[in-house]
C-alpha cells in the first residue's frame, strides 16, 4: 500500500526570539546612524536587556550583529563601544561615500520625477527646522532621509546596503561633526542636489552629492 505524503508546514510560525534581537538591533541601528550615542561610547548587555525587558541572550546576538557592520566594537575584554574614528578612518569612510552616493544619485535621476523633487523639498525644510531647533540628532536622522528618499530611486539595493553601512559607523562621529560646524542653515548643496535634478543635470547632480556627503566630515581631521 502507498502511504500519503505527509503535509508540508508552510506556515510555521516565526521564532519568537528572533523577532525580540531584531527589535533590539533595529532600535540600536538607528540610534547609533542618528548619532544618539557618542563616539567610544560605552555599552552593556546587563543594560541593553534590561532597557528592553529581555534576556542577555538576544541583547549580544543584536550587539554582534552590530558589530560585524562595524557599528560597535568589541573588545577582547568584552567592553563594548561606539568606534573613535581615527583621522585615516574618517578619510576611508568619506572616500566610500564619495564613491557611492553619486552613484546612486546618478542613477536615481532618471526616475526624479516632480511627486520626489516634491518630497525632497519637504524634507530639506525639515531640515531647517532641525537646524533652527539646534537638533543636532533630527539634523543628522532628516538629512539621511533626504539622501535616502533619493537614493531609493536608483533601484540599486546592494549599492544602497553598503552605504547604510557606512552611515551606520559615521553615525556617532557625525554628531562630532554638528557640534564642530555649528550649523545655523541648511545644507547649500542640498540646494544644488535640487536644482541638478529640476534641470536633469548629472554632472551637477553628482558633484552637489559628492561635496554634500564629503565636505563636512573632512573638517573632522585634526
């Protein structure tokens, strides 16, 4: 006699602890990309679980997870921390994003209809409010959804994955960066991002975004 095949569980639910680290590495990504946390900054597992009403267990899966984008670091002691960049390491970092984002953003201007030049209008005056309210972590947290709203438009996810990655170690040293610049109005190149996609100018286009993302952080280097 044949015996029926056995129903496959298509619909088995998600493990519950997985769903607990990547809360806790989603809400410690964006702190840390936003600059909420400063450089060398010290972090626990006893304080990450207890924050979030969790065991060590999912805390230091999400810590390691961090820490392999180069967000934390982890000692040989067990300390964990945000990265001090180094004068080399802030040079490597802004030379990626000098590479990547004009990438995106050329690639992103063909489909730079009027409804995103729009909306990037209306994020660039939330980040004058930002600036206006001294916000030094809404600065950094809008002015990565200007750059991320166009960069959607490239279509090019793994280009935009590395990039969110660099973000993610610039994170505490942009906030080092606000306080050094001292900002009292938007970016202008911002401005110049704007117009290069109105007039559909791709050189204009890609050197705005190359000085936007590289100027500031070069004034890092002691």
């Amino acid at each position: 006699m044949t015996s029926e095949p056995r129903p496959v569980a298509l619909d088995k639910p998600a493990d519950p602890g997985a769903r607990i680290h990547d809360r806790i590495y989603r809400a410690l990504r964006a702190r840390i990309m936003h600059g909420e946390i400063a450089p060398g900054a010290s972090l626990t597992l006893r304080g990450i679980g207890k924050e979030f009403g969790v065991s060590m267990t999912p805390a230091r899966e999400a810590v390691q997870r961090l820490a392999a984008e180069g967000a934390l670091t982890l000692s040989l002691s067990g300390r964990i921390s945000t990265p001090a960049l180094s004068n080399d390491r802030i040079e490597e970092l802004a030379t990626l994003r000098a590479m990547l984002e004009p990438e995106l953003a050329s690639r992103a201007l063909p489909r730079a209809h009027f409804a995103l030049i729009e909306r990037l209008e209306a994020i660039n005056e939330g980040v004058s409010r930002m600036v206006a309210r001294h916000d030094a972590t809404g600065y950094i947290r809008v002015n990565l959804e200007f750059h991320r709203t166009l960069y959607l438009r490239a279509q090019s996810p793994a280009i935009l994955a590395l990039t969110e990655t660099v973000w993610l170690q610039l994170g505490p040293t942009m906030r080092a960066l606000y306080g050094r610049l001292q900002r009292t109005e938007p970016p202008r190149n911002h401005r110049l991002i704007l117009a290069a996609l109105k007039a559909g100018d791709e050189p204009g286009l890609r050197l705005a975004v190359r000085t936007d993302v590289t100027q500031g952080l070069r004034l890092l280097k002691s």
